[in-house]
C-alpha cells in the first residue's frame, strides 16, 4: 500500500495547530496496531516528541486491542477512553487505519469531535489514494455546556441519534458572494458561471451521509437572494432554521463588511441555529481583499467555525457543509459503555 506521507503528516499537523492547547499527541495505528505516523502536540512544527508518543502509545495499547478487535468486525466508528491523565478519541479510518486523538485530562470531547472525525475521513481518503485537501476548518468553540462524560478505564462508542429529521439550511450574506453557486455545487457538484440573481426561493435536499456512525443528516437547503431591498421576504427566510452558512467573498472587502449584521439578524430569527463561517472564492488569490487572518478573527467574534472555500473548483465546499452536519449531529451523540 502506498501512502502519501506528506500528505498524512500535512493534515495532521493543521490538525494538532487547529485543536491547540489541549492537544497531547495525534497518532495513526494500523489494524495491527502499529503506529503509521504520529505527531506531538506541544510543538508540532519541530519533530516527533518520541517520548510523549511513546508513553502514549503504551498506554493506548491494550485499548487498541480491543479497538482493533471490534474494529476488525466492522463495528466499531468512533469511541472515547479516559485515563488518569488522558482523553483519548478514537475514530476509524476507513478499513485500513484507527484515528487516535490524545487529549489533555481536563479538555472537552463535544468540540474536538467533529473534527477528529473530518480528519479521519480524510485519512482514509488519504490512505484510498483519493484527492484530499489536507486543511481543516478553523475550530471555535464555545463551551456549550455538556460533553461526553469522563469515565475512567471505560472504552465508550459514540452513536448518533438525530433520527429521520431533516435540517432547514440558510445562507446568509451580500448578493454575490457565491451563496446559489456553493448550494449548486454542493447538490450536484457542479459550478455554473452566470446563475440568475435568485428572486423567489428555490429549495433542494441533500443528504450527508456518515461511515460508521451509523447516522445520516438531511438537509433541506432553501437559497434566497440577498440584497436588502428583499427584507420582509428574509425575516421568513432565515426564520425556523437548525443550519445556516455565513458567505462572504475574499475579494470584496464590502461583503465583509456587514457580517455582523447578518449574523445578528439569522440569530435572531433562529436562536438555536448552528452556523459557520465561510470566505468564498479563494480561487482567485490575486484578487483577495480579506486574509485568511481577518477571516478567522471575525469568526472568533462571532463563535462560528471557520473554512475558505471556492464554488468554483469546488475546495472545501463539501468540508464546509460535512462540518456543519457534524455540528449538528454533535447535539445528538450518545454513548454506549463497551
Ligand atoms: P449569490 O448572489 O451569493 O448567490 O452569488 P452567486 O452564486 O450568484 O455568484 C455570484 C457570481 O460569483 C457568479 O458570477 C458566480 O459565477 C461567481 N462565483 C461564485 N462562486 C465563485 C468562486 O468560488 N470563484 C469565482 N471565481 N467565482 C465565483
């Protein structure tokens, strides 16, 4: 089996700089159990802190011989294990790989969770030899009060229950941005130059389906035009949604501009919605008015997870509505003791 290591060690890395100070150590084990790659979260731009990777693998050991055992009957996804002085996350990574996230004994599993998950995922497209981008998006999280409980020595799978529920997803945002191309792309994936400036609202379906969670999210995406001169038509738009997407484009400063506004008004409408971040059209770099920077800022402000995407190649596009299901599955897990 060939694997792209640098591509493996590339997603780990923005991994362990995105899940920041409660990282320990990120390792990949094969189904035999041996390490495949393995990164210290202290400082990640220098080399393996072999120690630390030693001592936790050692530890991780006999749990991973019960992993590697339900894993091996297909049963096993994604699972947690406390010790004295570790959390640990597991996730499978395809039919080749186990995720091993090493968290500090004080840290929250709800936040990380969604994006162990990604990065699994996109291990084990690293591992099918399948196009991967190895970036993840920028993770914020509020403490939004319960998490997987600590329970030391216990090997405990996480299950979704989100049941048959479909999702309303909105956009907000400036006209243009990309809002009606990012859906396009993501429904059918595909880019169409030259969509009408919607007037009415056109409403689609699609599902995020979840190996090995056992767990399907569906959306219904409903995509309204944005300039204002439609406000009334908006209040009911963005009013009863679970999901929204933030859009503005990198290349025009003034979509940035009033993300604020935006954000105050879908939260108003929608309380409970969960919402990202996202900074549109990073094909065309030549042209960005926004930083990457300024981007995750305003999302720290406003409590949402960040990605740059491109409706146009299609970058991230997917990632960036797979990490929105996943932050609302999150709100379903449950745990089974095995
Ligand atoms: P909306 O008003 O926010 O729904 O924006 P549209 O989806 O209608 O897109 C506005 C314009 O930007 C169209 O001409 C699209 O072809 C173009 N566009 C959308 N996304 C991208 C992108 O990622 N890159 C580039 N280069 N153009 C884009």
């Amino acid at each position: 089996m060939s694997v792209d290591r640098k591509k493996l060690t590339a997603l780990l890395q923005w991994y362990v700089q995105e899940v920041g100070k409660d990282l320990i150590a990120v390792i990949v084990v094969n189904r035999e159990g041996l390490i495949l790659d393995s990164i210290s979260g202290k400082d990640s731009q220098k080399s393996v802190d072999e120690e630390i990777v030693g001592g936790v693998s050692a530890l991780v050991e006999p749990v991973l011989t019960r992993i590697t055992k339900e894993f091996s009957s297909g049963a096993f996804g994604t699972g947690t294990f406390d010790t004295e002085d570790y959390r640990l996350i597991f996730c499978e990574a395809g039919p080749d790989a186990v995720f091993v996230t090493v968290l500090d004994a004080v840290a929250m599993i709800d936040p990380v969770f969604p994006y162990a998950y990604l990065t699994a995922e996109k291990i084990a497209r690293i591992f099918d030899g399948r196009t991967v981008s190895p970036v993840i998006p920028k993770i914020i999280s509020r403490g939004e009060g319960k998490d997987i409980s600590r329970k030391k020595d216990t090997l405990q799978r996480i299950k979704i229950q989100s049941g048959e529920y479909a999702y309303k997803l909105i956009l907000g945002g400036e006209g243009g941005v990309g809002k009606t191309s990012m859906v396009h792309r993501f429904v059918e994936g595909k880019y169409e130059t030259d969509y009408k400036s919607t007037i009415g609202t056109s409403i689609m379906k699609k599902e995020c389906e979840f190996d090995g969670l056992s767990s399907k999210v569906r959306f219904v995406i409903w995509d309204l035009a944005g300039q204002s001169q439609f406000k009334r038509v908006r209040m009911t738009y963005v009013e009863n949604a679970e999901a929204g997407i933030l859009v503005y484009d990198v290349t025009r400063n003034e979509t940035f501009e009033n993300l604020e506004g935006w954000h105050k008004e879908i939260k108003t409408a929608s309380p409970n919605i969960s919402l990202i971040l996202v900074g549109n059209k990073i094909d065309l770099e030549g042209d960005r008015e926004v930083s990457r920077e300024q981007g995750q800022e305003m999302a720290e402000k406003l409590g949402l997870s960040y990605i740059e995407t491109s409706a146009k190649t299609g970058e991230n596009i997917n990632d960036a509505f797979k990490m929105l299901a996943l932050q609302i599955i999150k709100r379903f897990v449950v745990t089974e003791d095995i």
